[in-house]
C-alpha cells in the first residue's frame, strides 16, 4: 500500500510539472506578443523586422499607378519590397479590397509582374514583395500575417 501511495504521488508530480511547462510556454508566447511593437506605420515596420532578426535597410521614394499614395522601399534580406502608408486603415483596407486574389489586377489595372507578386497588409500599411525569397516572406508573414492576396 505505502509503495502505491509513493508511485501515485510521484506520476502526479510528474503530471503537474508537466501541465505546469505547458501553461508556462502559453503565456510565455503571449507576453511575447505583447512585447512586440504594433506595426502601424513604415518606421515600425522596419524596427519590427529588425527586431525579428531580418538584415532590413531603408530605401527610396516609390510609386506605383495604381496607388493614391506613393510608397517607400525596404530592402529585405536583399530584395526590395514596397511599403505604402495611408493616412488611415480604412484607406488601406479599401485599397487591399481593390487587388485581384493572384495580385494580378489592381483596381481597374492590369498588371504583368517580373516575378510573383505578394500583397500583405496591416493597419495603415499595404506592402508589397515581387519575387520568390522564401526568407523574404517568412520575415513580412512573421510581422504581418498572410499574404492577403498574390501568386
């Protein structure tokens, strides 16, 4: 009897420590979220993705026909994306509504891409990848989710 006691006692700890680690990575990976800036704007998109660990250096003026607004260029792990700040994420939103699902029509725009397009957006911000660096979109999905529309 007292060896069962001392077995039961100890699986249950076993257990407890267990389901213990589980809920202490859960909240670890929500304290993780919290910390992390909330992406509104171009500076904090670049902050973001450094933060994240990307080699991110900025860039130039760009515009695009199709976009109200003009953008600027980030260079990612050494492929520039195009990042377009709207003055409010209603905007950008309505601007996102306008992209084809391939990324293959913009508004009333057709559009022959170089390499496959990738379209993300978040708040104020629509950004957008042409090419195929998987590194590249791993590092803009880390930050700003799926690709909402692109090949």
């Amino acid at each position: 009897m007292r060896r069962f006691a001392v077995c039961a006692l100890l699986v249950a700890a076993i257990g407890a420590s267990s389901c213990g680690g589980n809920a202490s990575a859960s909240d670890q990976s929500r304290q993780g979220e919290s910390r992390s800036p909330r992406v509104t704007d171009y500076a904090s998109l670049v902050a973001s993705l450094q933060a994240a660990g990307a080699s991110v250096k900025p860039g130039a003026k760009v515009d695009q026909p199709f976009f109200p607004v003009s953008g600027r260029l980030i260079e990612v792990h050494g492929e520039e994306v195009q990042v377009f700040q709207f003055a409010h994420a209603a905007e950008s939103r309505a601007q996102a509504a306008s992209i084809s699902p391939t990324g293959s029509t913009v508004g009333t725009t057709k559009v022959h891409w170089i390499d496959p397009p990738h379209f993300y957006r978040r708040d104020r911000l629509l950004v957008l990848y042409v090419g195929g660096s998987e590194q590249v979109r791993k590092a803009l999905e880390t930050i700003l989710g799926p690709q909402f529309a692109g090949q």
